[in-house]
C-alpha cells in the first residue's frame, strides 16, 4: 500500500532508478532544462509523491505553484478522461466547442470585479503575459511596459523582458522588447530605507515621480504586476500599494495588468490575491498554473472594449483553450471554490510553526506571505540582512534527503518558499514543518 507521508527506503536519496534516468536525462535532455531535485516521479496523489524507486516525498511546491488543490484530484481526472474520450484537438479558431465558451464564462463569473467579463485562453503562463502586453499595446497605441523589479513573467521574449532576475533568465538573450523597471515595495529590504506603514508607502508615490519623466509620457501601455513578487522573493506589499498603483495607472493613461498566474486560483485564499485588498481594480487579469490543475492553459480576462480592440485573428494560437485543458479547467474551478475556506487553517499553522522557527534559528531573518504560499528568507546576520543563500540551498537538499521537496526563490537565492496543497492533511502539513525544522538545524549547524 503506497504510503500516507514521507518516507525513504532507498540508502541515497535519489535511488538507483532515478539515478539511471538521470544520466539518460543527461544524454538527451539540454543541459538548459535544469533539475531542482533529481527524483523521477512515478505516481502523484494529493499532497504526496511517489517516485520510481519506492521513496514518498511531501510536495511542498506544488510543480511551482499548480496542483492547488492536490495531485489528481478524482474530479479533474475524471473530466479529462471523459472529454479525452470525446475529442482532444479541433484549434476553436477553426472549428469551436462549448469547453472554450464555458471556461470563458467562469472565468467572467470568478473575476475579482464584474468589468472582467471576456477572456482569451493560451496554454502558459508567459504566452498569456505576452499576450495582455499585445492587447494593452494595441488598445493604448503605446509601445512600452513597465514591471517590477524582482518580478518574474515567463521565459518568452517579452515576459522575459518583464522579468527582473538576469541570472538565469535573461543573461545572454537580448536584445529584448521596450520595457522597464520600477521599484517593487519589498519592506524588508525598502529600495527607499523607509519603514512602514510611516513611509506612507512612498515608493508607490516614487514610482508616480518616474513615470511622469518627460521620456516616458505617453508610452507606457501596461504596467505589469504580481500581487505578490512569486520568484522574486514571495514579497508582499502594504495592502495600499496596488490601489495606489493601479490609481497611478489611470492617471497616466495605461493598463493595470494583473499576472495572478502564481498567486491566483485560490492559492492566498481568495480567487485572486488581488481581492484582499480594496480599490484595486485589473484592467486585465492574467491566470494560469493552478487554473488547469496541471493541464497547461493560461488566460486574458479583461475588460470587454480592451479584449475586443484587437483585430480578428490578431490573437490566438493552434493550442489555446484546448478542449482538455478546458475540461480540466472548468472541474479544477469547482473544487478550489469549495477549497478556499480551509486556506486560513492552512495559513495559520504553517504561520505558528514559521514563526516559531524564527525564534529558534537566527537565519530566518523574515516570515512572509499570503494564504497557502508562505516563505522565509535567510540571512547570515540579522542587522545587516546579509542573503544567505548556501543555507537555503542546504536546507533544500537536507529536506530532500528527508523525504520533501521543496523550492527557493528570491532575487538573492535565499528564500525558501512554500505553495502546499490548499487542502493538504494536518499530519502531512505537520510532518513537514517537522522536516523544514530539522532540515534548518542541519543546514546551520556548526
Ligand atoms: C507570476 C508568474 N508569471 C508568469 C509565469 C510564467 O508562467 P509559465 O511558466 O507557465 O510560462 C510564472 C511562472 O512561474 C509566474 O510565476
């Protein structure tokens, strides 16, 4: 019987399966596609996972933030199987179906305000961040963006272009399209040395001055956010600053783009992350990862005379919105609404346990987050808030030796982040704080 939390029986961790597979991978695969942790994974099922040597592992980043709901749920595998079945591929720009329209529809019904009534689905995450800068470009007849610095976007031209970090997303592939860089409100590191909530979240207020520089007056079409800076850091800002933003926006006539892609699909406890906060309202509202449920698929919704600027056939792509991935979408939907009430359960003991680690290991220089996507970020020295980046990297692979997969991120490498299963059991939640605990007593000792 497949085991019910971690557990490790081969004497290495990765196994001998997996090591064979590796070097096949090694063989094959571009050295480019790089491996956070090297175990091949068989099976899937909730919160844990099983890989082809025997050995179960708690899944603490969800494929990067996409099973939000758990491994396989028996719903989703269900409307997929059922639509497989039916047909797989007709391209809705050539020949529609109703999968398409309906996920449309529920995306209008679930959007965080009701101008956010039409959409255009995409299969990632970084295609549909394309696209929302071709949609705002073309509604605003401008040719620039701005983003945040530490924001991450995707790995095409222009999400590249909007992400932050160069190493490894960008070193090497330019030239890229117009964009630019404005300051993100990181409170434990404040690019203005302020504090909060003194500072009156001036770095909002700062990004105002910039914007109104000559060089930048009616050329900006979008300003490109995330709720909260995912790769970058899980960073959240004061819960003014988007209303703020978004306020900035108008007044300079672009587009407010939201990229819920990591942050969305219920993953902080709302639909959108966006919706904690008050007077923050999207002109387009970018998903994707958690709204498949695995299956790649991404959207636009945005407000109707934008979506609709374009010109017929100026958006789409063979794969978009295709009928499995609708399938997957419509049911994955159902269940993060029935889900979304057990995230401040979840919150609250990974909360406790983080919190209570902080008192316990001096690294842990911050606790932050949102929902069911909480993070730490290390520090060799408190005061001076030194990245320490070997340590997160150390207590990654102690926490894989002991049965958990883990992610970092931060634009300094020294955060370690946490997107678990919106729905994960209370004893697997436990066993892995009980694991980050030892693994973070292993990593700094000595
Ligand atoms: C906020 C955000 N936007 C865009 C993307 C790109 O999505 P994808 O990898 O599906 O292209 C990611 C992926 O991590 C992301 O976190």
């Amino acid at each position: 019987m497949a085991a019910k939390k971690a557990s490790i029986v081969t004497a290495e961790v990765p196994g001998p399966k997996s090591v064979e597979l590796g070097k096949l991978k090694d063989k094959y695969v571009s050295k480019a596609i790089s491996i956070g942790q090297p175990v091949y994974i068989d099976k899937a099922s909730g919160s844990l996972f099983y890989d082809v040597d025997g050995n179960t592992f708690i899944d603490m980043g969800s494929g990067i933030g996409v099973t939000n709901v758990g491994h396989a749920p028996k719903e989703v595998v269900a409307a997929v199987k059922k639509q497989a079945e039916k047909f797989m591929h007709t391209c809705f720009m050539v020949t529609p179906y109703e999968g398409y329209v309906r996920l449309a529809e529920k995306l209008a019904q679930v959007a965080p305000h009701p101008g956010l009534s039409k959409s255009a689905i995409f299969n990632s995450g970084a295609e549909a961040v394309e696209n929302s800068v071709k949609i705002s470009r073309h509604f605003t007849k401008r040719p620039a963006a701005f983003s945040f610095v530490h924001a991450f976007h995707g790995r095409t031209m222009l999400a590249m272009a909007l992400t932050s970090k160069e190493m490894p997303y960008k070193a090497g592939f330019g030239p890229l399209p117009e964009t630019y860089k404005v300051d993100f409100a990181y409170c434990y590191r404040c690019p203005l040395n302020m504090t909060y909530p003194g500072c009156g979240v001036a770095c909002a207020d700062k990004i105002d001055e910039t914007w109104s520089k000559p060089e930048f007056q009616g050329r900006v079409a979008c300003l490109v956010g995330e709720p909260i800076a995912g790769e970058g850091g899980f960073i959240v800002p004061p819960k003014e600053f988007y209303a703020k933003i978004t306020k900035i926006c108008k007044k300079h006539g672009a587009l407010y783009v939201d990229d819920e892609i990591q942050t969305g699909a219920g993953r902080t406890g709302k639909m959108w992350c966006i919706q904690h906060w008050s007077g923050v309202e999207p002109d387009i509202l970018v998903s994707g990862k958690g709204i498949g449920g695995g299956f790649p698929i991404s959207a636009c919704t945005g407000r109707p005379e934008i979506m609709d600027d374009t010109q017929a056939g100026g958006l789409g792509g063979t794969f978009g919105g295709n009928p499995v991935g609708c399938a997957a979408a419509l049911a994955q939907f159902e269940i993060i609404e029935k889900s979304l009430k057990n995230v401040p359960k979840v919150n609250a003991y990974l909360t406790k346990r983080l919190n209570e680690m902080q008192q316990k290991f001096q690294v842990i220089g911050d606790v932050r987050g949102m929902g069911a996507m909480m993070a730490i970020e290390l520090v060799s020295d408190r005061k001076a808030k030194t990245p320490a980046a070997k340590e997160a990297k150390a207590t990654k692979a102690a926490a894989f030796k002991r049965g958990m997969v883990l992610l970092t991120c931060g634009t300094y490498d020294n955060v370690i982040r946490m997107h678990p299963s919106m729905i994960m059991p209370d004893e697997i939640l436990e066993q892995a704080m009980d694991i980050l605990e030892e693994s973070l007593g292993e990593a700094t000792k000595g």
